[in-house]
C-alpha cells in the first residue's frame, strides 16, 4: 500500500515538471528571435545613419510594430508569440537588405561620376599641351626650353644655346578680335584659355592683363597655377627675365602644390641664366627642384635639369 502511494506521489510530480517545462521553452526560444530582433534593429539603425547622414527625421519605421513584451500566462501556448516575432524578423531583415542596395547603387554611381570627370579632366589637359607643345615649336623673341612636367610647355634642346626669331612669316600675329573667349560655366577656365591664346597669338600684353586676372580673381582654382607659370613665360618672351624670375617664384611660393609648381622652378633658373646670375644661384633653383618635386617630375624633366646642371657647372 505504502508502495502505491510513493507511485503515484511521482506520477503527480513529473506531471506538474512537464507543465512547467513547456512555458519555459516557449520562452527560451521567444528570448533568442527577441535577440535576433534586437541585433537587427541596431544593423538598421546603422545603415538609416549612412543613408540620410544629416538626420532630420529621414529614416525608414519598421513595417511591423513591436508586440507586447509582457510574458504570456503559465500554461498558455507561446505560438502566437513565436509567431509575431519571426514576421518581425522577417521585415526587419528585409528592410536591410533594401537600404544596403540602395547604398551600393548609390556608390556605383558616384564611381561612374568620379570616372567621368576624371576623363574630362584628363582630355582638357592633354589639348592644352598640344597647343602649347605647338606654340613653343614655333617659337617668340625668347624661347626657352621646356620641361617634362604633365602638361610639357616645349621642346628640348639637348644644350642651352642663344636662338635667333623665327621669320614672321611662319608664325603670323593673330589679330585679338580674331581670337574667341570660351564661354562655359567654368570663369577661370574660361579666362585662362582665353589668355593661353593671346600669348600663343603672341598678344603678350593682353594675355599678361587675362593671365593676372586668372591668379586674382582665381586663386583657389587648379588654373592658378597654370596662369602664373604662363604669365612668367609671357615675360620671357617679352626679354623681361627680371619680372618673369619674380612671377616664376611666387607661384612655387604661393602654390607650391599646384600643378605647374614645377615648371615655374625650372623657368625661374632660365630666367636667371639670362639676368647673368652666377651660376651658384641657379644651381640652388635645381637643387630645389630636385629635392621637392624629385618624386613628381618626369625622366624628361630630369634630363632637362641634368642638361641645365652642366651647362651652369653644377656640382
């Protein structure tokens, strides 16, 4: 008797341990999604900062709301939790999984701009050489050698020698109402190419006048740099090495990153050759040009430069 008592002692209390361990399963894997869903709702807040950077309420509310956190009742059946937490996983990882294409179309299309750009830029400078290689070809009162900086101003004797004027036949003066002005929504572009076609019309005076205009009105702009060093060789061309040497060194003072820097270096050392400077101050103006621009300049840059050593004695 005592043995059917014990029995059935057990049997009611493995009863009441499988009524407990039911809920708490339930809400064991409602506490994992719960986990899932928190994760993901921080993943989306990261990417909704990325998207609208600027805030100012611009984010995506989730399509499902949160439901009642509150734990359901001993012995009712989670499913219905379980349930609502999976949809809203569902969604949040949907919504994810949008923003993120969203971000990298975004991405694609700021490469294809930048790609775009970059040719255009490209293209402008690689005609702005070609006329200025075919404008120093011809040649003015005081030709000067060029250097091999992108874009290269001239040709490249292999020695410094005195050069005597062209014929005027074979590079007539273009009358400047002949010469047009670029009309774009770039000002300083427009203006520094219309200067480049004075001074390639050897219209020195008129292209000085739009050249300094470039620098003053300009001085941010990338053609800054381009219009000073053309300036200075606009004064060479003149035979006014004095105040071309000074627009040569301020536009490597003022704009040492700008991209003619270089030129203008190797332009203020001629300009020296021809004021009769001792050889000593133009050695220093190449010793400059090597120690700062050594890793920018071309292999025919530096021939040019090692030529201008030897002509001046240079150790």
């Amino acid at each position: 008797m005592r043995f059917l008592n014990k029995s059935a002692a057990m049997a009611v209390v493995l009863a009441g341990l499988a009524s407990i361990a039911v809920p708490a399963a339930a809400q064991t894997s409602r506490d994992g999604i719960e986990g899932r869903v928190d994760r993901l709702e921080r993943e989306m807040r990261a990417v909704q900062r990325k998207v609208f950077p600027g805030g100012a309420g611009q984010t995506v509310e989730p399509q499902i709301t949160a439901p009642d956190r509150g734990g359901p009742a001993p012995g009712i059946p989670a499913s219905g939790v379980v349930s609502d937490l999976t949809a809203r996983v569902s969604a949040v990882e949907s919504q994810l999984s949008t923003l993120t294409g969203q971000i990298e179309q975004n991405q694609y299309r700021l490469r294809q701009l930048e790609e775009a750009f970059t040719a255009y830029k490209r293209s402008t400078d690689a005609r702005l050489k070609a006329l200025e290689d075919g404008a120093s070809a011809v040649g003015g009162s005081a030709p000067v050698t060029g250097i091999g900086s992108t874009p290269t101003p001239g040709p490249r004797p292999t020695t410094p020698r005195p050069t005597t004027p062209p014929p005027t036949t074979s590079a007539p003066t273009t009358p400047v109402a002949g010469i047009e002005r670029p009309s774009t929504d770039d000002a300083a572009e427009d203006s520094y190419v219309y200067g480049f076609r004075l001074w390639q019309a050897k219209q020195y005076d008129k292209a000085i006048v739009e050249l300094r205009s470039v620098v003053q009105k300009h001085p941010k702009h990338r053609r800054a740099s381009y219009a000073q060093n053309l300036l200075g060789r606009a004064l060479l061309d003149q035979n006014k090495p004095a105040l071309a040497a000074t627009a040569f060194f301020e536009n490597y003072q003022k704009m040492p990153n700008g991209e003619r820097a270089p030129d203008s270096l190797y332009y203020l050392a001629q300009a020296l050759v021809k004021m009769k400077k001792p050889a000593s101050e133009v050695c220093k103006v190449y010793d400059e040009l090597t120690q700062v621009y050594g890793d920018r300049i071309s292999e025919a840059m530096k021939m040019d430069v090692a030529t201008g050593r030897s002509a001046s004695k240079c150790r």
